[in-house]
C-alpha cells in the first residue's frame, strides 16, 4: 500500500531528514513528516544556520570599521545596511532548506508538510500545515521520533518576538537596538549578543550563575569573558532577573544579586531571552499510546535510542544529551542503521561543541571539573595563540589550546580551545579521540607552517612538558 512505510520520521531538522535520508540509503521505504513548511528544523530556519550568517556578516562589517585602518587597508564612509544583511542571511537559508527537500527526493523519501501524532505504534496521522482538517492516514513498521525543542523563557516573562525575543527574534530586528540586554550567558545569548555589538549595540548580558557557559571547561570559560568584556560586553553575572516589562516603547529589566540582595535595573529597546530550550512533544499524543517521558518532557530512551515502546526511537533535543545539530544527525543515522538490522551508534565521549564568537570557542570530551569529579589523574598541555606565528600575522592572538590526557596512559581526554578558526581546529582532536590517541600521537604528527593548527601540536607536547615554541 502506498501509504504503508517502513520508517516514518517525525520532524525534518537535522536529526530528522538525515534518519530518513540513511533509512532510504539502506533500502527502507521512508516517509518524513515536517509541519514548518520548510526542512532543516530550528538550526536551518532560525538557529545555527541564519546566526552564522549574521556572525560572519557583523565580523566583516566590525573589521571593516574597526580594524582594516590599522593594518593598510583604508575605507572611509562604511555604511550598515541592515535590510540588505537580513536578506543576504534569508536568501542562504532559502537555497539550503530547498537543498535539503532535494535530497529527500533524490533519495526517494516521502515528504509530507503537516504535523504528525501518534495514533497506535504504527499509526501516524499527517494533519496538513494549511488545513488541518484534511488528514492523511500512514501506517509504519517503526515510527522515529525527532521534533526537537523550542526556547524556554522564565517565569512571569512573555516573549513577544518584539521588543522581548527568543534567539527567533533576535535573528531578524529591522535595525540595531542601541541597548540590548540578553538574559542567560549560554552559547546563544553570547552569539547573538555579539553580533548586535558589533553592529553597534550596547550589550548586557544578565546571568544567574557567577560565570559564563556552564558546563564548559571554567579556564576556558574566564578567558572567553575576558575577551568579550574587552570587546565593550558589559556582563552582570550572579544575578536573578526577576522581571521583564515593556513600558512605553522601551522594555524595563529588573534583576536582584543573588550574593548582596542588592537591586538593579536596567531600561532598553530589546531584550534578548536565552534561558534554555526544552524538548518539543506537546501534541504527539506520547503519554495515550504510553511513552515515557520524564519531568523535563525529555523522551526516555535506551542505548538503542528505542522509546518505552519498541518499534518507536527518539533522537535529538527530545532526548538527553546536549541539543546540538549535529548529535542528533549521529543519532538519526544510529537509529536508520539499527532499524536496518546494522550496528548503529553514538560514541558520546566524541561530540564537539563550538561557540561561534570571535574568537571561537571549542571543546571535545571531559571538562578539568569533570576530571576532578571522576577522580581521574590527568596531565595538563597549553599552549597560547599570542606564540602562534599564523595568528600572530592575523592579528588574532587571543586565547589558547588545552588539551587534558591521562597520567597513567596518555591518552587525550579532553580538548579545549579558545581562539581563530578553532571551530574547524577541532575535528582534528575529535578523530584522534576516536582513534584512542594519546597526546605524544598528536605531537608527533606533522602539521603544515604556518598554521593554527601548529598551536595543537605545540599544546600536545606541552602535555609533556617539552613545547618547542613557549
């Protein structure tokens, strides 16, 4: 029957249309099911993909008004012109959202635009994106579930897209706020904060706890703060934001220290809400057919990425793990590959993560904390970008290379990195920790002068105290 599959994903982000894409590769009839209207999920439409275009846009525009003057290249009477920015940014998400719908067809997946539920484990019902009285009825031998998350806001705080916005809103202001205050000091909020000082925004970012990026490496972490309160981010950290009014045409943030009890206030034209995101299952009709979820609606799964019920998976930001685009696409291809009859898997000791700034920031594997709290004894290489002969050329010495091994055996750890292009620096270590490598393996491996990447190798030799350069 035409409408009977083998596989129906829910969702078309990126841990979706690439489940789809592997389970057609492997010979499954396939369906995919998206209701935005567009594939690529969150990261392609309003996420990874769009704010990456303005990260680059505002870095050019900055260089240009800042930087070009000191180093010979003299421009005078730049103009922002922030509609054609937007447009430029639009125009690439289009072209890859219609790449992505290329490739379903290429590889023969159903597309269906609507918002699917669960009606049994193997019924699927497809609710049109337009009408949703017009239904369409699919039957599948396994269904995998993959409809990401959505931004959280705080208590009492109602995004309005307008002057109060998620990182959606944040994506898309028609001109440049001369005050902007992000609330939450996560990788989101530091992004787009960035972007908008660089344009010319005032920015303050408001943060609960008494340091920035929870959950990364905190050397790390104090440096990349350093960098951007030196470049004009004002930061109020150990502080709750306590509430959040429009008042006129400007928007009044109120937040209390959480050490002094002192209070403070701030008046703005935006406010930028970065407080997390939480697992999209609302309306997948989950709880009736009886899977289980915990108390943050996360899916629970088992090391198969199967849901309490076994012809059903989930992957992605509605499981646990970090909500990053390209762990669901490891998860998406596991779980095609496992229902093909084949050994999928992720190894989660290996997913970087990258923080898109200028400077970057990247990490792979164990944090310094999260050492201590094993009880691991580790050896500690660094090696800084400001003895980097390419960086030092470019005029981009801030941060550095760590990279944590085991005392006993060597092998690497953990590798953090602050600094140029380390976004791309970092699959190198990400293949070396899946090879196993130990620290001497990556000082002993040639790398191309002059590179940033010599900063890795200079950082491995560290590890043995013997860096050539330092």
């Amino acid at each position: 029957m035409e409408n009977n599959f083998d596989v129906i994903v829910i969702g078309g982000g990126p841990g979706g249309y690439v489940c789809a894409i592997r389970a057609a590769q492997l010979g499954l009839k396939t369906a995919c099911i998206e209701s935005r209207g567009t594939l690529g999920g969150t990261c392609l439409n309003v996420g990874c993909i769009p704010s990456k275009s303005l990260l680059n846009l505002s870095e050019n525009y900055h260089k240009a008004k800042k930087d070009f003057n000191n180093q010979g290249i003299e421009i005078s009477n730049i103009k922002l012109n922030i509609d054609k920015m937007m447009s430029n940014k639009d125009k690439s998400v289009q072209v890859l959202t219609k790449g992505v719908e290329f490739l379903l067809k290429k590889n023969k997946v159903s597309y269906y635009k609507g918002k699917g539920v669960l009606f049994s484990e193997n019924d699927v019902v497809v609710f049109d994106s337009k009408d949703s009285s017009k239904r369409t009825n699919l039957k599948a031998k396994n269904i995998v579930i993959a409809t990401g998350s959505f931004p959280t806001s705080l208590p009492g705080v109602e995004i309005d897209e307008k002057n109060i916005v998620s990182s959606t809103g944040a994506l898309s202001f028609s001109e440049v706020p001369k005050n902007l205050v992000v609330i939450g000091g996560g990788y989101i909020g530091l992004e787009m904060g960035s972007v908008w000082s660089r344009l010319g925004s005032n920015v303050t970012v408001v943060e609960y706890l008494d340091f920035i990026t929870p959950g990364m490496d905190r050397e790390v972490s104090n440096e990349f703060k350093k960098i951007l309160t030196k470049q004009g981010i004002n930061f109020k950290l150990n502080n709750k934001v306590t509430a959040v009014k429009n008042v006129n045409s400007k928007v009044l943030v109120e937040f209390t220290n959480n050490k002094t009890n002192s209070k403070e206030k701030i008046e703005c034209d935006k406010v930028l809400v970065s407080v997390g995101r939480k697992p999209y299952t609302e309306g997948l009709n989950l709880s009736k057919i009886g899977i289980k979820k915990d108390a943050k609606g996360t899916i629970e799964v088992n090391e198969k990425l199967q849901t309490s019920i076994k012809n059903i998976y989930a992957i992605g930001d509605v499981i646990k793990g970090p909500m990053l685009a390209h762990k669901a696409e490891e998860e998406g291809i596991a779980v095609a590959e496992i229902i093909a009859g084949q050994a999928g898997h992720v190894n989660y000791n290996v997913i970087p993560g990258v923080i898109y700034t200028s400077p970057e920031v990247a990490t792979v594997g164990k944090t310094e904390e999260e050492l201590k709290i094993e009880n691991k004894t580790y050896k500690v290489g660094k090696f800084p970008f400001m003895a980097n002969s390419r960086a030092k050329v470019n005029n981009e010495t801030d941060g550095f290379v760590k990279i944590l091994a085991d005392s006993q055996t060597d092998k690497v750890l953990g590798v953090h990195i602050i600094g140029p292009h380390c976004g791309d620096m970092i699959a190198e270590m990400a293949l070396a920790m899946e090879f196993g490598a130990s620290a001497e393996d990556i000082a002993r491996t040639c790398h191309a002068h002059p590179t940033h990447t010599e900063a890795i190798k200079e950082a491995a030799l560290a590890v043995d105290k013997r860096p050539i350069h330092f």
